[in-house]
C-alpha cells in the first residue's frame, strides 16, 4: 500500500461510525456480514449504512460480495495489515 492508499485507508476510519461498522465486520470474518445484519446491528439507516459503506469500499476497505439476493460485507484484512 503506497501513501496515498494508506491516507485513504486513515480517512475513511476517521469517522466514528465507519470504524464502529468497519471493526464490527472484523470481527464476523471471514464470513462477513449481510448488508442487511449490518442495518440491525448498527441501528443506521440502510441509506446512511450505504453511504459510509461506499468510503469505505473505495478505500478498499470493504469488498461486498453477492450471495443470492444478499450482499455480504467483508473486511479486507489483507489491505488492513498492508
């Protein structure tokens, strides 16, 4: 990861409430998490859920994943240690 995905990385964890569901993905690895689980558990709505789950895909941070009719989130524990 070069410097400037590394900033990126940092600024999309910057705010509380993507951390608070960046680190609840962590923790359901390496199965993830239906965006819909992600709802609940956070209390956000699906709109605002979605909004910080776009900052944080495109930080490479998250990767949904289709499954059915699900997306699962997941953690991308990989870019993090990078």
């Amino acid at each position: 990861m070069n410097d400037e995905e590394a900033l990126a990385a940092l600024a999309a964890l910057a705010h509380p409430t993507r951390l608070a569901g960046f680190r609840l993905l962590v923790r359901h690895e390496p199965e993830g998490m239906a965006t819909g689980q992600l709802v609940e558990a956070t209390g956000l709505s699906q709109s605002t859920l979605s909004t910080h789950l776009a900052v944080l895909v495109k930080a490479g941070l998250v990767q949904p994943e289709k499954r059915g009719r699900n997306f699962i989130q997941r953690a991308q524990m990989d870019r993090l240690r990078a």
